[in-house]
C-alpha cells in the first residue's frame, strides 16, 4: 500500500455529503477495529448514519461541522497511556479511511457527548471521535514547520529519520500547534510533546506517522 500517497493526501474535513458510506467499507473499517481493540484493550466503535451528534449546536457550529452522520468514538479502558494508544490507532483507521476514499477529522469538545450513540463502561473512558464519510472538498493544505526546527540528531540524520520526520510533520495535532520534539540518539527516537489539550493523542498521532516514514527496523522508541 502506497501510505505516502495517503499520508499527503489526508487533510481535515468537517463538511460532509449527504452519502451513506457504502457496506463493504464500514465491514472492512470494522475488521480494523476489532483487531484495534483486541491489541490496545480499547472499546472503539463505528457508528453510521447517526446525525445527533453532531446535530444543529452551538459546539458543532462552532467547529463548522456539516452533515456528520458517521464517526468512530475512541474509548478504551483508563491506564496511563490510554490517550496515547488512541491517537496511534485512531490513526491508522484515519490513514485507512483516506485509502478508502473517505475523509475524516479528529474532533476534541465540539460534539455532543449526550446526543453521541457509543456503549461504554464504568472503568472505560471517552477520549474523543473521528468524523468520517464522504467529504465536500478533500480539505486544505496546511502550514507545516520545518525539519530542523522539530528534529535533533547526534548523528547527521539519516534518510530512515528525515523520512519518518516528514511523515510526522503531516500528522494531525491539536489545533495544529505541532508541539513536539522528535530527537534521535544512539538509534533511538525519544518524542517529546509540551504539555496542552490532547497533546497525549498528538503523541500516538504522530508516533505512527513517523513509523510509516521511517519503518520499524531501523530504530526503537524511547
């Protein structure tokens, strides 16, 4: 699968058509998150044709959010690194959304959580959903900061880690404030994220986007 394809590809989207999204690809997005949830102990759920969430509100007006009648709620059971293990498969079910043709966008407070449709427990949490279907437009390019002001080396830094950084630049982040370091020494990559909303989920975000630039083999994570 060409990921650099999907990761450039991938842009926010809040503006949806009125189109169901078809059977075959809500089963194949499903497969995704029963292999998701069984890996990462998480409670992840695809709901379709579902408007009330994303209803007419004041917070869905104020995330300009239009005809959301599907999203995934990213819900796993509380640890410490919940947040993080739902930015890094929330991802990859993003990323396998946009191969799919659909579009998406990662949504913090600007849904509601009493009109929202999701099964949870009490040592569950709610961390936040993705809006998906079939987009307006396909979104916009945003502006990205560069390589040298996220990335350090002690080493000059080979073609794995600018590639993995590049693919961490394209990576989603709240309010698109791209917070973070990415340093690599000794063959080890060490992210760290200044605190802030969802700076946990931005962390499993951008984790994945830099494994699929850089690939497994060529370092371990700090």
């Amino acid at each position: 699968m060409n990921f650099d394809k999907f990761v450039e590809e991938r842009h926010s989207v809040r503006a949806y058509l009125k189109k169901d999204i078809e059977q075959n690809l809500i089963n194949e997005i499903n497969r995704d998150i029963e292999e998701y949830n069984n890996i990462g102990d998480l409670h992840i759920q695809f709901i379709t044709n579902e408007p009330n969430a994303f209803g007419k509100s004041i917070l869905a007006d104020f995330g300009k959010f239009r005809n959301v009648n599907n999203y995934i709620v990213m819900i796993g059971k509380k640890c410490d690194n919940l947040d993080e293990k739902i930015g890094y498969f929330g991802e990859k079910l993003v990323i396998k959304a946009q191969s799919l043709g659909l579009n998406t966008c990662w949504v913090g407070g600007t849904y509601s959580k009493k009109n929202a449709k999701y099964d949870i427990k009490e040592d569950e949490k709610l961390v936040c959903v993705i809006a998906i279907g079939y987009g307006e437009t396909n979104g916009k390019t945003r502006k990205l900061k560069s390589i040298s002001s996220v990335a350090s080396s002690d080493v000059e830094m080979p073609d794995w880690f600018l590639k993995g950084v590049r693919f961490a630049l394209l990576a989603p982040t709240a309010l698109n404030q791209q917070r973070y370091k990415i340093i690599l020494k000794d063959n080890k990559v060490d992210i760290v994220s200044k605190m802030g909303f969802y700076t946990k989920v931005d962390l499993g975000i951008i984790k994945y986007h830099f494994e699929l630039g850089a690939g497994k083999e060529h370092y371990s994570f700090e």
